[in-house]
C-alpha cells in the first residue's frame, strides 16, 4: 500500500447514530458508545445488543462520532 492510498484510509471519517428502545443510566450510554467505538477500531463487524439499532451512517469531516438516542430524543452524544 503506497503513501497515497494510506492517506485516502484516514480521511474516511463518519458519525453513527445508533437508536435505542431500553431506558438506561448515562453510564449505560456512555459504556454502549465505547464499546461501539473499539468494536470499530478493532475490525470492521459491530454487534449491537438487541434494543440497539442504527438509524443512520453519515460520513464527513472531522473525528470518528457515536451518538445514541432513544426514540424519543437525544440521550448522549
């Protein structure tokens, strides 16, 4: 893999919005979005327990973001 191709890899950057039947503690949703986070930094499958769903995977500029709201607003960010 040359210079180039390493650098276009880097650039990919996206958020995850992830939406969330159960109602937990912002521990809870703190823990949940770590665990996303080194499942993605790990590999590239993530498991996702079964109140967790994605709502959306919006690609663009900037840091690596997982954003988990309940369905009836935002709950961490």
């Amino acid at each position: 893999m040359n210079r180039r191709q390493r650098k276009k890899k880097k650039a990919q950057v996206f958020t995850i919005i992830l939406g969330c039947t159960a109602f937990c503690k912002a521990e809870q949703y703190e823990k949940m979005r770590k665990g996303v986070e080194y499942q993605l930094r790990t590999g590239g499958v993530v498991m996702l327990p079964a109140y967790l769903h994605v709502e959306a995977i919006i690609k663009q500029r900037g840091g690596r973001n997982i954003e988990i709201k309940q369905e009836n607003g935002v709950v961490n960010v």
